[in-house]
C-alpha cells in the first residue's frame, strides 16, 4: 500500500489550493494527492508550528511534504536559515513552487531522511516534524535517531503525534536517544513533544 513516505507516488495527481492563516500569516497552498493532509492543514501540523519553540539559526522541516511547517516558521522568524526535506518528489515539486508563491527563501532538497549528500555533514539547531505514521513506527524512530546525529549541543527536536495512536512510544523513543522528552503542549489527544541534544 502506498503512503506518504513513498518516494514516487503512483496515484494520479490531483491538484488542490488552500489558504490558511497560522500566526498573522496568511499562507497559500498547493497541493496535490498523493501528499499528506491534502486539502487543509491538519490540526496536528497547526498544533506544532504555533507551539514550536526556535532554538538558533540553522531550522530543519523533516518530511516536510507540500511545506507548510518550514514556510510558516520562516515567516514567524525571517532571521533563521530554513531547510526543507522529503522523500517524496511530488511533495517536492510542491515545497519549491509553494516557497515561491509565499516569498520564502528556503533550501529545499530530497532526501531519504538524511541520506541527500548535501546533508551528510550538515546540523542543525532545530529539528521539526511531523513523522509519517503511515509508514510505520520503524520509520519514525529513524527520524528520531538520524535527527540526533545532525542536532548541534544545545540543539531542539520537536515532534507532534497522537499520544494514544503511537505518540507515547515515540516520546520513550526521545527519551532512549537524547535522554530527556517534554510535552510543549497537549490538545485534542495531540502532543507536542520536545528533547534536548546534551
């Protein structure tokens, strides 16, 4: 079955425009299928980007799919240098052309995780997900462990999830790897949980 996580969707596209608003920021979306949360941006995402807290100047989007979390932080904090990754090309294609539409400036690239050859020797301050639960928790854990090794000392990994649909592993899954997990805020049986790199 296909997920999110698919580097080449094979679904027709269907193509999708939303605007949202998070912050004073009016935001325009394209979108399309075969991308996460296609036709609005789920509570989840809103829930993370309007609690996240910016720790230094070098931001990460992990598995940003069509960009909205790396867009939206730019805006909130035009001072940080913003990059953006995922392994979907059609999730991609979106990242480029929404950063475009809303005057982001941000680098954008594809990548297995941390695989993209740009990335292998690249860390970062703050790290910010939303994991793709649909494809499975030993992808997510991945997110957490590769995350560590490209977090700066003093650095931040900030994920959200549904706390009682896998969240709560993922947060023992923080505490493993950096040795400490807080929930920056709960809503909805959503949580935003936060590590510190020691």
């Amino acid at each position: 079955m296909e997920h999110y996580f698919s580097e080449k969707p094979t679904s027709t596209p269907k193509k999708h425009r939303f605007k949202t608003r998070i912050r004073n920021h009016d935001i325009i979306i394209d979108s399309s299928s075969g991308i996460f949360s296609v036709k609005e941006i789920d509570f989840g995402t809103r829930l993370l980007i309007e609690n996240a807290k910016i720790n230094g100047k070098e931001v990460l989007d992990l598995g940003c799919g069509y960009g909205i979390i790396g867009i939206a932080i730019k805006k909130m904090n035009p001072d940080i240098n913003i990059t953006m990754i995922d392994i979907n090309e059609r999730a991609i294609s979106a990242t480029k052309k929404n950063c475009e539409s809303n005057n982001v400036e941000a680098t954008i690239l594809k990548s297995d995780i941390f695989s993209n050859p740009q990335l292998r020797n690249k860390n970062f301050d703050t790290i910010i997900t939303n994991p793709p639960f649909s494809a499975g928790k030993k992808v997510c854990f991945k997110f957490i462990e590769e995350s560590s090794k490209h977090l700066n000392k003093g650095g931040l990994f900030e994920l959200v999830a549904p706390h009682n649909k896998g969240g709560e592993s993922l947060k023992k899954k923080m505490i493993e790897i950096f040795g400490n997990a807080g929930e920056l805020v709960k809503k909805a049986g959503f949580r935003v949980y936060i590590s510190l790199k020691k």
